[in-house]
C-alpha cells in the first residue's frame, strides 16, 4: 500500500507537524454546572426588564419546569443572584428583584472590605488616603452647589454632634452623619453611600479608642470652618478645611493608638 512506503509516510509526519505549527492555541473547554445556564438565563430576563425591579420571580416549581431542571439548580441560582445583590429572598416568599441604589451597590462588598482591612495593615492606611482624596472633592462640590437650606441642614448635624460630645460611641455616628450631609450637598447621589461604607468598613477601628482632651472640641471646630468655607461659596478653602481636618485627626489617632489609626 502506498501508506506504507517510507517516504509518503515522512511527507505526511511533515504536513501533520506544519498544520499542528499554524492551528492557533485556544484555551480549554470549561465545564459549567446546570446552575450556571439557570443564571444566565435568569439574569438576562431581570436585565432586559422581563422581570423588573421589585417584582417577584416565578415559583420554584414554575422555574424547574421553565428551564426543565431540578429543584437544587434554581436554588442554586437564586442564592447566585441573592448574593450579587440582585434579588432579594425572604422565608416562604418568592424571590424577588431588588430595586438597585448606590447603597446596596456598595454594601454588596462591605464585607469583603472588612476582610480585607483585618487581613491586611496596609489597607487601612490605603482606605484613609481615599478618603481624604474624595471628601476635598466632595467639599469643594458642596461650596459650588449648597443652598441656604443645605447649609442649615448641615450646621443642624454639626449642632447634634456637638450634643453628643461626652458620647463617644453617639459622637462618632453622628460624625458620620455629618460627612453624609457635606456628601448630599454635593449633589452626587452615590458620595453619601460612599462616605457611609467607609465609616462602617472602618468601624471596628473606632472602639476602644480613647480621645485626647479636647479632641472632640477640635473636631467641631474643624466642622465649622468646613460650613464657612461651603456657605462662602469658597471651594478651595472648604477642601483645605476638610484635607486639614481628616489629615490633623488621622496623625492624631495614629499618635494615640501606635499602628492603629482611627478615622475621624
């Protein structure tokens, strides 16, 4: 047979080796898991507003028939979604869409942030610097965009703060009630859901801290000239105002604690 002579067979060892040379490389086949076609497919119809926000998702049975699989597959589906922050499950109700804001955007990974910020030290210092870095910019904002009734909201949270001055846990939320103000102003909905992460992410940094004298004292007087410059329309003095303020407490706290540095 022709097959069998020596030189056919090195003419075909060669061609075999050329079309190996120039087949292009692909990445392996992935095998995906039954659920993983449920969610898919679930998703596009809640992206594409077959299911809109705030409605229900079908039955479980309705779902197992639907897509012709078995009960475990749209469990597992749902707790996919419920987990990304796209449905919300409640017990002996059906599933249902979640109407999607800045806050839940964000506290999808508060948890992951917390990890993190236990995990590792540097973060901490990482998560102050971006602080600093968004709230000039969000005074500057609130110097360009306040109104009389903006400033007078503001200055009624720097008054409840100063209330809870020989409170420390009350002093701190409502110091975080502050920042989330100055952030409304703005005019960017999604700042005051940012502002409001941070504070929670950091939490667990802020008890047990023991303030120096008239640390609180110092901090409203801060608060204040962070009102003055955003009533004055000054952009610039109200991000110098809030830069000195964060960055005065920062080195303070860090001062006080050793590696520990709190966020005021």
């Amino acid at each position: 047979m022709l097959a069998c002579h020596p030189t056919v067979h090195a003419i075909i060892w060669s061609d075999d080796i050329k079309i190996r040379r120039t087949m292009p490389t692909s990445e392996p086949i992935q095998r995906r898991r039954l659920f993983e076609d449920v969610l898919d497919r679930l998703t596009e119809r809640i992206r594409n507003g077959e299911i809109a926000p705030g409605e229900q998702l079908p039955a479980e049975r309705d779902l197992m028939e639907y897509y012709g699989v078995g009960r475990p597959a749209i469990r597992e589906a749902l707790q996919a979604l419920e987990r990304a922050g796209i449905i919300e499950i409640a017990h002996g109700e059906r599933a249902r869409v979640v109407i999607p804001t800045p806050q839940r955007l964000i506290q999808q990974i508060g948890a992951g942030a917390q990890h993190l910020l236990r995990s590792d030290p540097d973060s901490l210092e990482h998560l102050k610097g971006a602080r600093v870095f968004l709230e000039c910019g969000m005074a500057q904002l609130a110097a360009a965009n306040a109104t009389p009734d903006d400033i007078q909201r503001l200055q009624a949270r720097l008054e409840e703060q100063r209330q809870a001055k020989d409170d420390s846990a009350l002093f701190l939320t409502r110091d975080m009630a502050f920042h989330c103000e100055l952030a409304r102003i703005s005019g960017n909905p999604i700042f005051p859901a940012i502002v409001q992460a941070l504070f929670e992410w950091a939490r667990e940094y802020y008890r047990g801290i023991v303030r120096a004298p008239g640390a609180e004292a110092l901090t409203l007087a801060e608060h204040q000239r962070v009102i003055d410059a955003v009533a004055s329309h000054d952009g610039d003095a109200a991000s110098r105002a809030m830069r000195e303020h964060l960055t005065r407490a920062n080195a303070l706290y860090r001062t006080l604690n050793g590696s520990t540095a709190a966020i005021s």
